[in-house]
C-alpha cells in the first residue's frame, strides 16, 4: 500500500483556497490588509476609549458574577467588622462581598470604575480633537452626531453603574435624579413614579437600572461603536495637510503589518494604565459611605467627574420657581432648568452644529483634510467658550470641597461660579479668536519673510536689521518670494531648518527637533534648499 | 503624484521573476495605492543597532512574562482575605496593579518597539473617491426605488378602501405592541389617599388614627430632656418601619433652641398661618428632606441658626421658618406640629401641613 504524503507546506494555502472557494475572500480580505491609514498621535484619542469599552465589557462581566441587583433588606455579616450587624439592601451587601471576600474582586471593581471614568474622558478629548481640527465636517457629519449620543449613553451608563452599589452617595444620587424627574412639569411625578415603581426609592430601582446598566445601554454602545468605526472604515481617516497629501488622497501606513501592530501594542499601554491606577489609586470604597439611608448625607458628596458639569450647574441655578396660579396652582421648581433643559440642550445642540457651520459658511463641499484649530478662529472660540463653560460648571460641582480646603467663602464660590459662567465663555471666545489670529499672522510673517535668525546686521547707514533666512527662493534683490500657506507648521527657529545640531542627545529626544510632518516617517515637510543661501555676519 | 499609479503597467502576477514584494505592490495597486517608501531603518542586514533594537524587544518581552508570573503568584499565594490593621492583605490590589501594569506594559512596549523601530518604514498613498456614485448608477437605483414606491403607492389610490384600512390597520397594531412594553410600568402617583407625595410617616392615618410619636432610628421614643440646649437630633416616625427607606420622606429634625432664639423662632412661627404653635417649648422640628432635590439638609450650624444641604449648598435659617436664604431651594422646610403625650414623649400633632422634599408640578 502506498502511503498517502501529506504535504504539511501546502496544507494553508489548501485551507485557503478552500475558504475563499466558499466565501470569495481574498479580494475583500487584500483591501482591508492593503488600507492605508494617517498617523497622527492625536488620531489615537478616540482609540483609548474604544480600549476602555473592551476593559469595561470584560472587567464588567466578571463583576455580574458576584452582583446581587436586589433591594431586599439583609442584615451583613461579611468580612468588613464595621459594618457587622448593620441592615442594608442585598446589592450593597453583595457589592461589599465583591469587594472583601472574592479573590481579585476589589481589583477588577476598581479597574471597572476606573476604566468607566477614563471612557467617558478619551471620548470628550476625542471629541475636542474632531471639533477643533473641523474633521466633522462634510462627510463625516452624521459620524459626529453618533459620537455625541455615544457621549449620552456613555454618561448613562456612568450614572446606572454608579447607582448599582446602593451605597450612601449612589442613593444621594438616586434621589437627586428622583427630584430632577418631579421637576419636570405635567408629567413629573408620573415619570418618578413610573421609574421608581411608585414613591422613592421603592423597592424596583435597583434591578432596572441593573438591566438598563449590564444590557441595554451596552448594547446601545456596542451598535454605535460598531457604526462609528464602519464609517471611519468606509469614509477613510481625515489627514493633516502636508506634502503630498491632498483632498483625494489618504498618506500614511498600510494597515498591516505596522499600522495594526502598533494599535495592538497601544491597546496593552492603555490597559496596562488602567491596571496600575486600579491597583494603586482606591476609587469609590463604598464601605466607608455605608447603606443609602435617606436620612444621612455627609459633606463632600461629589458625583463622579462627568456628572459634575451638571451638579454644578443645579449648584449655580438662582432659586426662580415659576408659579402658575390657575386652579389649586402649579409650579416648574428652579431644578427643572439646569437639570433637564440644559442637559438636553448640551447633549443635542452639538449634535447639529456641522450642519450649522455648513450653513454658516455656504460650504458644501468635501473635506478630507484637516485645518489647525488657528486657521478657523470662530470655530476655535465656540469650542473655548464650550470648554470654559463645561469647565466653570464642572468646577462649581465640587465648591463645597474647594470652598473648605483653601477657605473660601462657600457662598463667595457659588457667585463666583454664576458670574464666571456668564463671563468666563465671551472671555474665551474673545481671547481665542485673538489668539489665533495672532498665530495666523506670524505663519503668514515668517512664509514672507523668512525665519528670525537673532543676528543682527549694522548697515552701512547705521540702520540695524535683522537677518531672515528665507524658506524658499528668493527674488533678484535677495527678497524672499513669498510662499503660500500649506496648511501646516511652519518652521520658526533656525533649529528646525536644520541650522544646528540637536543641542542634546540621550535618552530624551533633543529639544530642538525638525518639525515632523504628520507622516509617520521618512516624510520631511520642509526640504531645506539645497542652494540655501549663507547668513552673513554682522560682524 | 496622484497620477503615478496610473502609468504603471498591470504585472503578470504568474511571472516567476517576480518577488513576493513585487507581487504585494501589485495587489496594493489594483487598491490604488502607490508604495512610495518602504524601507529598512537599518543600514544592511544583521547591523549592530538591528541586533541591539532586537534585544532590547526581546528583553521586554522576557520582562512581561516575569511580571505576568508575578502577578499570577501574587494572586495565588499572597495573603488577600480582609483583616483590620495592617496587615500584608493591604498590599494585596496594589501589588496585582502593579505586576499585571508591567507585564501589560512589556507586551505593549515590546509591541510598539517592534512595529516603530524594527519594521521597515512606509510611506503608502492611497486614492479616495469623493462623492456619490456615478450619475448613471444614481439614476439606475433611483428609478428603481420610484419604481417601488409606484407600485405600491398607486395600488393605493386606485383602491382607496386600501388607504383607509391600512391606516386603521396598522396604527391600532403600533400602539398594541407598545402598549405591553410601556403600560406595566406607567403608576399612578396618585392613586393612595392621600398621594404619598404629600404625606410622610407622620400622617396618624399610618398609626391606627393616632398621633405618631418621634423616635430614634432603633424605635425608642423620645422625651424632651433627651436633647440639650442648642442640640439637635434626626427623628423618624415611630410606627413599624419608620427609620428604613420605606419612609424616605420623613426623617424629621428635632432641634432644641436656645431660650432667645426660641422666642424669635416662636414669633415668626406663629405670625405664620401653617406654622402657628407648630413649636412645643423651646423644640421645633423641621423636615430633614431638602426641599430642592431632596437630600438630607443635615449640617446644622449652630452659631448661624442655618441649616446647609451639603448637596446643592442651600441655606435654611431656622428661626424664620427655615426660609432659604442662600442656593438654589425656593420653598422653605416644612416644620412639623410637636406636642409631648401623656407618657412625656414628643409626638407629631398631625402630619406636616406644607409638602415634604422637592418641588413638582401639581404642588398646590
């Protein structure tokens, strides 16, 4: 009998043709190897949340192992002396077993925390990167109207987590989300009631917003991901100006082998971060707060970063109550404006404003290439004027903390926080318009005449002037021709043409490093001429 | 240089002179991309700063399966279970933090270090299309979706009995599917007498028709010795339950005034039509439940007579009826009627007159 050689060489590329024979891949499949992608590191941010949901899915499913969503009263008798003997709700008592008595559990709590506060930050950094770059504009707007409403959820699914331990601040919370329902006219107290199964806290709250927390937002999250990420897919990255880079063309990296590596090694550093500050910082040790009893509240109850805005705003809000005296009389309490009205007016009034800037400036057109945030200084100011804005309340909702540690009048804090809100955002929008006009001008200055070399030359006359060495050809007289902005950095300093050496070298990089084109490697922005003209001393 | 693809020769990929880079820069073109660099960052093969780059890579990884073996020895043989004191348990999460960081890090560095210092360096130039579709594809697709809608739409208007029934069809269908899913939640905030929004623990109706007397949160009830001058106390309803979250409306303040400030808090209690002889002596008691958003206003500052919701920073002064005098509360703190029975414990009159905790619409 002869026997049968098996040809282990072989035995892939038979499995592959076998695939393909079936599922016609191989045209698909090069195309997604062959994508080439930009590289900036600013491109990355949004990556560091996408890490972040995939931390917080695993992290999270380990958690519900342990989590019991039930407010049926138990008296504990855990691990943790202190609280022995006292009555509390089940998820509070199985959130402090989780934290006491499973092996690791107190670490992947922490770590779930943690990576929920650094989701919901990658995602506002990420969106600050796409604002102020302009990259929402046509096509990509429908993109950044998804990546608000993954901001909402993200921040829904922050305050449901929060609220799941069923400790003393996420019971605070409870009922403060409790008041904000009533607030809403007509329909308030049906809304609370209908969320909380009747009056508050009622014994429902729990287990919905559990199920809300463990499948309906994450699900949510997941299909907007999902199209977020196709859409970048299918439209191709924005990339920054520079050489060789156009409107119709994408500069960078095949997908593989490097592109998808390096997201594979930036997945473990984001991870690795997130393990260290879960192991080192403690964050939220419920068993210090105790059960949610509705009597008890100690100072200092802050929410976690994200929710603050809105505690400060509700914070700042003078207290006008609108009374309508028709019938026995109704009223819309003070509550009503900050919490709901302005939640909803922050969370969707973004969502428009590529379609608003379209309309603005009449542009219908595509734009694949990114602009500097100086190089559109209107847009720029509405984004300082947002952050101050969501900064000056964000601050407010901890004034109680920054009133008591550098001792301040608390009530000085809250004025402080009104009028800031009022002033602070024109301030912005004012001193950054200024600002980028400013930058604008000096690129302009420096393409015309050249860069400032500090020599100083004494003409024959007596006048003094500065030597500039020009960027690019010059005329008969020795003037510069001037050179058209690109869009891109532009070279200030001598250094950066390559006039000196790096003064350092080591293990940090030198101070003075020729200006990297957004290209990864190879890709030098300016070529220095070669015919570049001497400085003269002044000597 | 957008061009550049363009003017070079499809290749015969079965050519056997072919390298397999010539192959794979064939592939990328046919996805219009050009290749414009890629190349070593090294001079020649096997130079000493390959080798040097290779050892170092190797050396992070060696490092990260140290850290994981760390990490999976602390988590096996280091002492974890929760003692008081300290105790090796302290170090527990913050050593697991810090070996599963490095061996994260290692395969993450080492990762990073390969892609950006081993590989070659690339620069590729990949076309995009802008736009839609051709014109004639637009076309194509948009009669036809027309053409959809047509046969549809007008087997409508030339049977309008369709068009009615359609409509009563279906809409009676949207709603029965939505009904299930919405209406078990939807309840009634108004369906006891009275709305539990404008009664608390305190409502005799709780108590078998009797007054409800002032407990601490075990029960025990309270007499007027039990609070010093100038102190202060949270009550509960004494009826089964009371202190829990059953209640969550009525954990009450019981703040016993110094003679002076009784008498000005007594003055402006009575001028008060809701608050008149509400006091009992120099006691008064007022709902702890903010009438803002609804947190305990607990921070009783006794110099200043003010009570401070630590949430939203309101301020209620206590002796002119815990009007808010500062933040964002409009209404001032129900004050609750107080008599002592005949056993000498405090007890509530009735129930508070004004509603407890936030602010909603149909507050008359």
């Amino acid at each position: 009998m002869k026997r049968r050689k098996v040809d282990l060489a072989q035995a892939p590329v038979t499995f592959a043709k076998g695939v393909d024979e079936r599922y016609k891949a191989a045209t698909p499949l090069r195309g997604l190897l062959n994508k080439v992608f930009p590289d900036h590191w600013s491109f990355l941010l949004g990556e560091i949340a996408l890490f972040s949901f995939i931390i917080l899915l695993l992290t999270g499913t380990f958690l519900t192992l342990f989590f019991d969503p039930s407010m049926k009263e138990v008296v504990y008798d855990g691990a943790y002396p202190a609280l022995r003997g006292v009555p509390m709700s089940a998820a509070y008592e199985s959130t402090l077993r989780l934290s006491f008595e499973v092996r690791g559990g107190l670490f992947l709590r922490q770590m779930h925390h943690w990576a929920a506060l650094l989701f919901v930050a990658a995602i506002v950094v990420h969106m600050a990167r796409i604002f102020f770059t302009g990259a929402f504009r046509k096509p990509r707007e429908a993109n950044w109207a998804i990546g608000v409403l993954l901001f909402l959820l993200g921040f829904l699914a922050g305050f449901t987590g929060y609220s799941l331990p069923d400790d003393g601040l996420s019971g605070t919370g409870l009922r403060i989300a409790s008041a904000i329902m009533l607030s809403i006219p007509v329909a308030g107290t049906w809304i609370s009631a209908s969320i909380f199964g009747g009056e508050f806290p009622g014994h429902l709250i729990i287990g919905r917003f559990y199920i809300a927390h463990v499948l309906l937002i994450p699900a949510a999250l997941l299909a907007l991901i999902s199209i977020h990420v196709g859409l970048v897919f299918v439209q191709k990255h924005t990339q920054w100006p520079g050489p060789g880079r156009t409107n119709t063309n994408v500069v960078g990296e095949r997908m593989f082998p490097r592109y998808a590596l390096k997201q594979g090694g930036f997945f473990m550093a984001v991870f690795g971060t997130v393990a260290l500050m879960a192991g080192l910082f403690q964050i939220n040790p419920i068993w210090l707060f105790g059960p949610y009893r509705a009597s008890e509240v100690s100072s200092a109850s802050q929410p976690d970063w994200y929710v603050m805005f809105m505690d400060g705003l509700v914070r700042l809000m003078p207290n006008w109550q609108i009374y309508i005296p028709i019938g026995e009389g109704y009223s819309i309490p003070p509550l009503f404006w900050p919490a709901v009205v302005g939640l909803g007016a922050l969370t969707t009034i973004p969502m428009f404003y590529p379609w608003i800037e379209a309309r603005r400036t009449k542009d219908k057109s595509i734009h694949n290439l990114l602009q500097r945030p100086r190089d559109n200084p209107e847009r720029t100011g509405i984004g300082a004027m947002a952050f101050t804005f969501f900064i000056v309340a964000t601050l407010s909702g901890g004034n109680d903390v920054i009133a008591d540690k550098f001792h301040i009048s608390l009530n000085a804090m809250t004025w402080a926080g009104r009028i800031g809100l009022l002033i602070g955002p024109p301030l912005a929008y004012f001193i950054s318009v200024r600002i980028c006009l400013g930058l604008q001008q000096h690129d302009r200055q420096v393409l015309a005449h050249g860069v400032e070399t500090g020599i100083i030359r004494r003409l024959p006359n007596g006048q003094f002037i500065e030597v500039h060495q020009p960027l690019g050809p010059v005329d008969d007289h020795g003037h510069p021709i001037p050179l058209e902005y690109g869009g891109w950095v532009v070279p200030k300093k001598m250094n950066r043409v390559g006039a000196l050496a790096p003064a350092i070298k080591g293990f940090f990089f030198p101070v003075e490093k020729p200006a990297e084109a957004p290209v990864s490697p190879g890709m030098p922005p300016v070529t220095a001429a070669e015919e570049r003209e001497e400085i003269t001393s002044g000597r | 240089m957008t061009t550049m693809h363009d003017e070079t020769e499809p290749v015969d990929v079965s050519d056997p002179r072919l390298t397999r880079f010539d192959i794979v820069k064939e592939g990328a073109r046919r996805d219009e991309i050009e290749i414009v660099t890629y190349e070593s960052q090294f001079h020649g093969t096997d130079s000493k700063a390959e080798k040097r780059v290779a050892r170092n890579i190797a050396l992070l990884f060696l490092l990260a399966g140290a850290a994981g073996l760390a990490f999976l020895g602390f988590y096996i043989w280091w002492p974890w279970e929760f003692e008081l004191g300290d105790t090796l348990s302290d170090y527990y999460t913050p050593l697991l933090g810090i070996s599963l960081a490095i061996a994260l890090f290692g395969i993450g560095f080492a990762i990073l270090a390969w892609a950006k210092k081993l590989l070659p360096h690339e620069v590729s130039i990949q076309q995009r299309h802008n736009g839609g579709s051709p014109a004639e594809q637009q076309t194509i697709t948009g009669q036809t979706m027309l053409f959809v809608g047509e046969e549809l739409g007008q087997g409508v208007q030339r049977r309008p009995l369709l068009k009615g029934a359609i409509a009563v069809g279906l809409a009676p269908l949207g709603l029965a599917v939505a009904a299930p899913l919405i209406g078990g939640l939807i309840e009634n905030p108004h369906k006891d007498d009275p709305p539990f929004m404008f009664s608390t623990g305190y409502n005799p109706a709780h108590n078998g028709g009797k007054p409800v007397r002032l407990t601490r949160e075990d029960g025990s009830p309270i007499r007027p010795d039990d609070v010093s001058t100038g102190g202060q106390m949270t009550v509960f309803p004494g009826i089964p339950g009371g202190a829990t979250n059953e209640w969550a409306d009525s954990p009450t303040l019981l703040i016993h005034l110094r003679p002076d400030d009784a008498a000005l808090t007594r003055a402006n209690a009575n001028a008060d039509p809701r608050n008149k002889d509400s006091m009992w002596g120099d006691y008064v008691a007022y709902s702890k439940i903010c009438t803002h958003a609804g947190c305990p206003a607990s921070l009783y500052e006794q110099q200043t007579n003010r009570l401070l919701c630590p949430c939203h920073q309101s301020q209620f002064l206590i002796t002119r009826n815990a009007q808010p005098i500062f933040g964002p509360a409009t209404r001032r703190l129900p004050m609750l009627p107080l008599t002592v029975d005949d056993e000498g414990f405090f007890v509530a009159v009735r129930d508070y007159k004004d509603t407890v905790g936030p602010d909603f619409w149909e507050r008359p």
